[in-house]
C-alpha cells in the first residue's frame, strides 16, 4: 500500500505539469471537504508550491491564469471553484 502510495507521487510529481498539479490538488482537497466549490488551503501558497515541486512565482502565476480564466476565484487562502469542469480537464491533460 505505501509503495502504491510512492508511484503515485513520483506519478503526479514526474507526468504532470504544474497547472495540472494544481488542479488535481484542489479537485481533491475539495473532495475531501464532500464536492465543496469552496475551499480553504491548509498551508500558505509558499507551503503548497513545495508539495507541487515548483517554485512560489510559478504557482503564483498559474493562479492568476486560472482566475483570469474564470475557473477559480481566490480570496486569501479560500478558493471558490467557478468552473469544475475546466479544473478537471486541466488536471487530465
């Protein structure tokens, strides 16, 4: 079980681009919270860059394309969910 655990990660960390990575991680921190379109981050977007492997400015940038895209509002540490749809194409991709 801990070894399909570890593929998984090396999985999303290796396969995956940083807007899909982020997408995957809400779509399932809002699973977690029973579908909500609303969320509220544990850790600061500098804590949550290093789960994702990437760097502060980049998440901070692929934030900004997703509220820009009119898929996520963000408020502090709260994300509204606007588009779930699109969220889960990207986290796909």
């Amino acid at each position: 079980m801990r070894m399909n655990e570890c593929i998984r990660t090396v999985e999303f960390l290796a396969l995956k681009e940083i807007p899909q990575r982020l997408a995957s991680y809400i779509l399932v921190a809002s699973d977690c919270d029973g579908e909500t379109e609303e969320i509220k981050l544990p850790v600061s977007q500098r804590e949550l860059s290093r789960v994702l492997g990437t760097t502060p400015e980049t998440l901070s940038r692929v934030f900004a394309r997703f509220v820009k895209a009119d898929i996520l509002q963000l408020k502090g540490r709260a994300i509204h969910i606007l588009d779930r749809s699109k969220l889960e194409d990207i986290s796909e991709e």
